[in-house]
C-alpha cells in the first residue's frame, strides 16, 4: 500500500526511477488505477489537454522481413499484397491535410519498390500541404534516411519492439538489434523527431525486460513512445501464442509518462483492437495522441498486423469525426498544428 504512493510520488517528482521500481509499477494490478491517475495527472502538466491527431497512411503491405509477429510478413502467403502509387499517397495527404490533420504518417511494409527517390518525391509533394510528415518505413541506411529528411520529412518512427536482444533475434529472424539501435541513432544526428516503441505480452517476456525497455527508450531520449500490446496474427507462427495483455500495456504506457513527462505517446490502434474503448482509456493513463487511418478502405483491411483493427471498413471522415467527439467527451481537445515535442526543462 505504502510502497505504491512512495514509488508514484519519486516518479512525480524526479521522473527517474530504479528498474526495480519500475517492476513494481508493471507488476502492481490490484493499485493500476493511482498509476494511470498518476500519468494522466503528468500528461496534463507537461503535455496539456489538446489531443494531436495524426492521419495514418498505410501504403504497401509488401515486406521483405519475416517477423515471426507480424501479418504481413514475408511468408504469410494468405496476405493479400498492395502497394499504392506515390501520386496516390500524395493524394490521400492532400485529403488527410482537408480533413483537418496537421500530421501525416507514411507507414509500409518494407517495400523495396520505394526507392530514396520515389519516397523523396512523395515528402516534398506532401510537404507543399503544410503538414508535418512523420515515415515509418523500416530500416534503411543513413543516407536514406538523409534522402527523405533533405525532402522535408520531420518525423521517424520505428520500434525497437523489445530490448531483449535475444527475444528479438528470436522474433525478427535475419535482423539485428544493433542495426535496429543505429537506426534510432542515425535518425536523431539526421536531427529528425524519434519515435520508438516496443510490443507488450511478447511470448517470453517478462517484467524485468519490459522495464529495461522503458530505461532504454530514456537513455534513447526519443520524442515519441508507441507502446501497444502485441496481439497474435492467425497467419503467423505466433497464432496460438496468448498476447493481448491490455492492462499491461496500459501500465507501461502509464510508466512512460511518468519518466519521460513532456514526449508524444500515442493511445495505440492495437489497444483499440482489444477493447472498444482502448484508446479512451489510455488517453486517460497518460497518452496524447491518436493516428486515425486515413488509408482507403479497400486498403485498410489488407493491412493487418494483427486481427481486430478498429472500424475497419468505415470511410476516414467518419472515423475522424468519431473519435474527435470521444474526445471532446472526456474533457480533452483537438490539437492544432503541427502537435510536435515540446521539451520541457526538468
Ligand atoms: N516496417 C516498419 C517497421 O518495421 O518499423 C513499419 C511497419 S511495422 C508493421 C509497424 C509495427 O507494427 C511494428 O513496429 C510492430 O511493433 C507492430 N506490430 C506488428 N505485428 C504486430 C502484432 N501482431 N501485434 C501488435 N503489434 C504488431
């Protein structure tokens, strides 16, 4: 009991924690609720009430990767393939920039037909919409990542999806988390926004390890956390593995907050995928943002990386006013522009 308020009230104030403290907090069911309290008490301090929203493109489910987790991996010969046509995601930015975002994201597979210059092609293009481009299109080379940030790209996001290196070599056979760090790295000399994240309920994954993930995420000093839990895909070789741990989820999420107050942390679509409510909720235990999709419909089911997406099958209008109005119902607001993270002195 006391332990709890003891733990809480040095996260509050000194936003730095011991991993066994950490532990603590993910492990700790039974007093969850004075945890999100507690995050969604330092969201508000640091990050305010406006909700950023973020219109997600998703715009080829080709991937040369086989990560055993996810749908669209390269042996899963059930997917359905697509790719869409640079002008065609240019197009759907124009409409995401009508339709009121101030962000774009360009996520994919990793889809070797977009070459530095096609994808350099397709930021400028969007960048002339005065929205922030944030891509999250896997691991390339420095230079790469220099081709799409000289076009005006702002943002990266790519998940270093655990710190375990041995679950990782596991999970994502022919990668190598050292690669995947200079990732992270590079992108942030390139003077990009970094976003990271990890999957929470991976097989093998304890507490312990999730907790190194947060110290690393903050050693990493990365402007954006996306913590979701991982969900099993039927087509994987994960299918009958157990995932979906949504309070956990929510409880590292929670924890995130409180050591790295002022970064974006979105409430993530695979929570949603698990309770109806799952972005609301995580929205109140200390997250700020929301990537609505804005890919076309008949696209937006091919991209699965896990079964249950949210309104799947809805048009990207509705779903934006949607949760635009589930927001406003929780006392919160739309964020205006560019919504990037603002440091806070500590
Ligand atoms: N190819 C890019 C990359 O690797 O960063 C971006 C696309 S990748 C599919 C986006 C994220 O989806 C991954 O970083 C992973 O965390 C998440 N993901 C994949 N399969 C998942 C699953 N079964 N459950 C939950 N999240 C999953």
């Amino acid at each position: 009991m006391f332990k709890m308020t003891e733990v809480l009230e040095k996260a509050i104030k000194t936003h730095s924690l011991e991993k066994e403290d950490i532990v603590f907090l993910l492990g700790n069911q039974s007093q969850e609720q004075d945890l999100f309290a507690a995050a969604d008490r330092v969201r508000k301090q640091f990050v305010g009430d406006e909700v950023h929203l973020r219109g997600l493109i998703e715009f080829s489910n080709i991937c040369k990767n086989n990560c055993l987790y996810c749908g669209i991996r390269r042996d899963n010969k059930q997917a359905q393939r697509y790719r869409l046509q640079p002008d065609e995601i240019i197009a759907l930015a124009s409409q995401a920039k009508n339709y009121g975002f101030g962000t774009v994201v360009l996520q994919s597979g990793e889809d070797l037909y977009f070459t530095p210059e096609k994808m350099a092609y397709i930021v400028s293009n969007i960048k002339k919409f005065d929205v922030a481009v944030t891509l999250s299109i896997g691991e390339k080379m420095y230079e790469e990542y220099k081709a799409y940030k000289d076009a005006g790209a702002d943002r990266y996001l790519i998940r270093i999806e655990t710190t375990d290196k041995d679950l990782y070599h596991r999970l994502d056979p022919g990668m190598s988390w050292e690669e995947r760090k200079e990732c992270l790295v590079n992108l942030r000399k390139l003077g990009y926004e970094v976003g990271s994240g990890i999957m929470v309920g991976l097989p093998g994954q304890t507490n312990e390890s999730i907790a190194d993930d947060l110290i690393f995420l903050k050693e990493m000093d990365i402007d954006m956390a996306g913590i979701g839990p991982f969900i099993p895909h039927p087509c994987t070789p994960l299918a009958n593995e157990e995932g979906r741990a949504f309070n956990l989820s929510l409880r590292t999420m929670a924890v995130m907050r409180l050591l790295m107050p002022d970064i974006n942390i979105p409430a993530t679509t695979a929570m949603e995928s698990l309770n109806p409510q799952g972005r609301i909720i995580a929205l109140q235990a200390g997250a700020n943002v929301i990537m609505p999709n804005v890919t076309d419909k008949e696209y937006r089911d091919l991209y699965e990386l896990y079964p249950g997406k949210p309104n799947a099958g809805e048009s990207s209008l509705a779903e934006r006013s949607q949760i635009c109005e589930k927001i406003l119902a929780i006392g919160r607001t739309i964020g205006k522009g560019y919504g990037g993270h603002k440091r806070v002195c500590l």
